[in-house]
C-alpha cells in the first residue's frame, strides 16, 4: 500500500472505482430490500450523517499528517543548507591547504544534495545515494587528515552537524502515512458511499448524487497522497535553500 501511495494517479483511479462499486452495491441492496418502512428509512438516514462526519474527521486527521510530514521536509532542507553554510565558513579556520579541499568537497556535496530534492527517476536516484554517501566519506576523511589548530574542533562539530542533517532529512523523506491510516480511510469511505447509493431515491438526479461523493472524495485521496509523496504529483519540495546556497558559494 505504501508504494501504491507514491503514485497520486493510480490512488485517484482506484479509489473512484472502489468508490462508484461501494455505491453499486448499495444500490443493488437497496432493489433487494424494497420493503423497508419509513423508520427504518430515518435511522438509516441518521446513520448515513454519523458515518459521514467519522469519515470527514479520518480524513482531516490523514490530511493533517501529511501536511506536518511535508512541513517537516521543507524544515530539513533549510536546515542542511545552514549547517552547510556554516561548516564552509568554520573551513576557513583550517590551514590553507585544507580549507580549500574542504570547500571543493563541500560544493560537491551540495550539488549531490540538490540533485537529492529534484530528482524523480529511481534509478538516478541510486546513483545519488551512492555519490552522496562517498562525498560524505571523502568529507569527514578531510577532517580528520586536516592539520589541527586551535579552532579545530569547531570544523569537526560543522562537519557532525552536515552528516546529521543529511541522516534527519533521509529520516523524513521516509516518515509517510502509515498503510493502516490508508486502509481505515478507504474503507469507512466505502460504508459512506454504500449507505448513499442504499439510501438514494428513484429520481432524475440519482445518477449525479451518487457520483458527487465518489468525485469528492478522490480529490481529497488525491490531495493527501500527493502531499505525502516527496518524489511525485505536484506539490513537491523545491530546495530553494540550498539552490540558493550554491549560487551565493559560485560567487566567492
């Protein structure tokens, strides 16, 4: 389920087909009991207004997740470009030498950050992976090869903090809504779209009025699996910090 949430698509195209079954269903029900007296009819339409407002509270709740997941990914990509803003202006406490290898390494690890936030394509994205955690190598080997000096140690905690944030972000990216909230939503939605099409009259616009919560509520699948989704859909997290970053470092 967690992979099929990658996809906001497919997530649409699946829930509207659960959705309009779930109101075939009740209507189907509905033929088979035509012999229901009216306050049967009542307490089922009190029923239908109880479920509803469940469903509307599981989804503000999903909804709220996934916002705070997404703020949560903005907030780490703003926190690595700081720590590495610092620890390439703590590299210039180092002997010549050094400092400048350290902030050669340090604009490639940037570069290798950015590529982390806009990439799409899984396979680039192991590639990624792989040059991010040789940089990170070649970086922390630089610190311990520099020549000490009396402000050393501040080098050090610069390059701790780089290599934490990098592990808080990879952290994040992967902290989505779990499956089990997923499979709650989708189904107290199904109830709700079954008790509609069961209690939905025989009228000229019966046929609207059981598409209109199966189209609502996609929409807001939609909404939730494309905010929760770090790599697809369209509400992505642009790293504007850090591109920024490397453009202020270009010109120095």
């Amino acid at each position: 389920m967690e992979n099929l949430t990658k996809y906001p698509l497919i997530v649409v195209a699946l829930s509207f087909l659960l959705m309009w079954l779930s109101t075939q269903i009740g209507s189907f029900l509905r033929k088979k009991w035509v012999n229901v007296d009216e306050d049967a009819l009542k307490d089922l339409d009190r029923t239908v207004a109880a479920t509803l407002t469940l469903l509307g509270l599981i989804i503000g709740f999903s909804f709220s997740m996934a916002i705070s997941r997404y703020d949560q990914r903005k907030t780490y990509e703003e926190t690595e470009a700081n720590v590495i803003r610092t620890e390439y202006l703590r590299a210039g406490l180092l002997a010549s030498a050094d400092r400048m290898n350290m902030r050669v390494l340090l604009r490639k690890y940037l570069d290798q950050r950015i590529l982390f936030y806009e990439t799409r394509n899984e396979n680039a994205l192991q590639q990624i992976y792989a040059t991010t955690a040789k940089a990170q190598t070649e970086l922390w080997s630089a610190v311990e090869t520099a020549q000490p000096t009396p402000v050393f140690a501040l080098a050090v905690l610069g390059m701790n903090d780089v290599l934490n944030s990098h592990g808080y972000t990879q952290a994040a990216w992967r902290n989505r809504i779990p499956p089990g909230a997923w499979f709650l939503m989708i189904a107290v939605a199904m109830c709700c779209n079954m008790l509609i099409g069961h209690v939905s009259r025989n009228t000229g616009a019966r046929v609207i009025r059981l598409l209109v919560l199966p189209i609502v509520l996609c929409i807001a699948f939609y909404a939730i699996a494309d905010i929760d989704s770090p790599r697809r859909g369209i509400i992505l997290v642009h790293p504007q910090n850090l591109i920024s970053l490397a453009q202020s470092l270009q010109e120095h």
